[in-house]
C-alpha cells in the first residue's frame, strides 16, 4: 500500500512538473490562445468548401477514430463504471455537438472574426445559469462584466449586420454555441466522470461522432459530396481541426486547467477573438473597421472582467470533472 501512494503521488509530481517552468506554461498559453482563434478561420475555409455539418462530423469521426485504441488500452489499465463513461458520452454531445458543431454552422453564415467575439460570450452565459439554476451570488465585477460583455455583442451585430456575409440567424446561432459550452460546464461539475482524462476524451469523441454520423446520414449530404476532390485549404483545414486543435488543443487545455489554474486557462476567450480577427483580416481579406474593433473591445472587456473576477467554473475537463472548448 505504501508503494503505491508512492507510486501515485510519483505520477501526479511528473504530470504537473511542466507548470512550475514558466516558459513551458507561457507557451502552453499562448498556444491556447493562438488554437482557438484559428479555429474559426478553419471553420470558415472548412466550411465553405463543404458543408458544416460535414466537416463537424469529419472532425469528431476522425479524432474519435485515432484516439480510440490509446482510450480502450487506458481503459484496461484504469477500469472506469458504466455510469461514468455514460456521463462523459452525454457531455460530449452537449460540448461537441450542441457547442463546436454549433459553432461551426454560426460560422458559416458570419465572417470569421465576428464569429469568434461572439463565440467568446461562454463565462457570460456561465455567470446567468449559475445563478439561476445553482443560486451562485454574482458581485459587481461580475455584474459589470455581464453588462459589457452584451453591450458588446449588441453593438458588435449592429455595426456588422449590414457587411457582407453577416446573417442574424449565423449570430444566434454562434451565441447559442456559447451557452451550450456555458451549461455543459455547468452540468459537469454535477457529473461522476472517469479519473482518467483519456478514458473520458474518448468517450466524449466517440459519442458526438456516432450522433454527427447519423445526422449527417440522415440528411443525405455524405452522398452529395465529392469528398476526394476536396481543395487544398479544406483538407488544411480539417487537417488543423483534428489534430491542432480537437486532440493537441484540448489536451493543452486540460493540462493548463488542471495543473496551472482554471483562471489562466480561460483567458481563450478574450485572446481568441483577437486572434481570429487578425488572422481572418490577413488570410480570408475581412475588413477591420474601427467599429468592429470597438464593439469587440467593449465585449472582451466584459468577458476579462468575468475570468478576473471568478466567475463560476467555466471549465471543461473530463475528471470528475470540470467543452469545448
């Protein structure tokens, strides 16, 4: 028994010894904050060139599919209750499905840039349903942050929905992306889930793959696809979503929030606009106005003052855990 509290504690010293070098975490971040960003120009070039709920089922299917013999191996290792990969199923087709594929549909019908602030309003939705559903006090900071925030996006769809490429609908859609990935981190704080982030990353991808699959199925838009002769950019595009971002940007994100602080790994949401916005400006020709750059400003400025300000758990780590994003 002594041995393997040694041997345990041994793990956990070597997993979280990464965060006590600054420049790793520093780079950690950054990567974070460069990832989520691009991922919707990615969704952008990705799905004009398929349809969105395709390159969505693309992106879960092939990640589920190339994570899924390292799951099962950590399985037989670290066996796991039924209950517990159940739970982490469903939360995967609320954070996967009901938020990213969402997200990606928002975004096909937005400029990439715009998408991303309004993609980035999850810790204020988070704020609302913790207190409402959980009855979590909000303090002022967080009332600030919660008034910005919504000022910003309001201002954000009235200065852009004239431009081309804007749609209300791509809007609504975005935003319902965020409370998605809002109440997902919210239900799973009330969720046993497996100790083993693997275990649980697999079984979150496996579940939003095979409900993408059916639904893609369902809606006969495999067949009318010529999947082969795909441009360069949308198999770039995917290329990134599966593996820069779904397996190597969420691991990252699981890292930081686990072994560095929650607080820290948050700060996505108001770099990853920036992110986007300059990167859609260079690679996609999206026109910066001051407007735009004002309206995102007061929106991050809300959402700074929520993650500075603790606001409830926006988390999304597969333990028993505290998205995604």
């Amino acid at each position: 028994m002594q041995h393997s509290s040694e041997s345990r504690r041994g793990d956990s010293n070597s997993r979280d010894g990464w965060a006590r070098s600054r420049t790793l975490v520093v780079l950690a971040v950054g990567y974070q904050w460069f990832y989520n960003g691009a991922n919707f120009v990615a969704f952008k070039i990705g799905g004009d060139a398929i349809h969105p709920l395709l390159l969505a089922t693309m992106r879960f299917a092939i990640a589920a599919v190339a994570i899924l013999p390292l799951g099962l191996l950590r399985l037989r290792a670290h066996p796991t209750r039924t209950r517990e990969c159940v739970n982490a199923a469903g939360l995967g087709v609320v954070m996967l499905v009901g938020s990213q594929t969402t997200a990606i549909l928002g975004t096909h019908m937005l400029p990439a840039g715009v998408a991303s602030v309004f993609g980035s309003a999850a810790p204020l939705f988070l704020a609302l349903f913790a207190w409402i559903a959980l009855r979590e006090p909000i303090g002022w900071r967080q009332t600030c942050g919660i008034g910005l925030g919504f000022v910003g996006l309001v201002l954000m769809a009235w200065f852009t929905s004239g431009a081309d490429g804007f749609k209300p609908l791509g809007a609504a859609l975005t935003l319902f992306a965020s409370a998605c990935w809002a109440g997902g981190s919210l239900w799973a704080r009330q969720l046993r889930l497996p100790a083993d982030p693997v275990v649980a990353l697999t079984a979150q991808l496996t579940a939003a793959a095979v409900v993408l699959v059916i639904v893609a199925a369902s809606t006969g838009e495999p067949g009318r696809t010529d999947v082969i002769h795909l441009p360069a950019a949308a198999w770039g595009s995917l290329g990134f979503l599966v593996v820069g971002s779904t397996l190597v940007g969420y691991a990252v994100f699981l890292a930081v929030n686990s072994d560095v602080s929650p607080t820290i790994a948050n700060t996505f949401n108001y770099a990853a606009p920036v992110v986007a916005l300059l990167l859609s400006a260079a690679l996609l020709g999206e026109h910066l106005s001051f407007a735009k750059l004002f309206a995102a400003g007061v929106a991050l400025s809300g959402v700074a003052l929520m993650i500075r300000g603790g606001a409830p758990g926006h988390t999304v780590r597969p333990r028993p855990r505290s998205s995604s994003r």
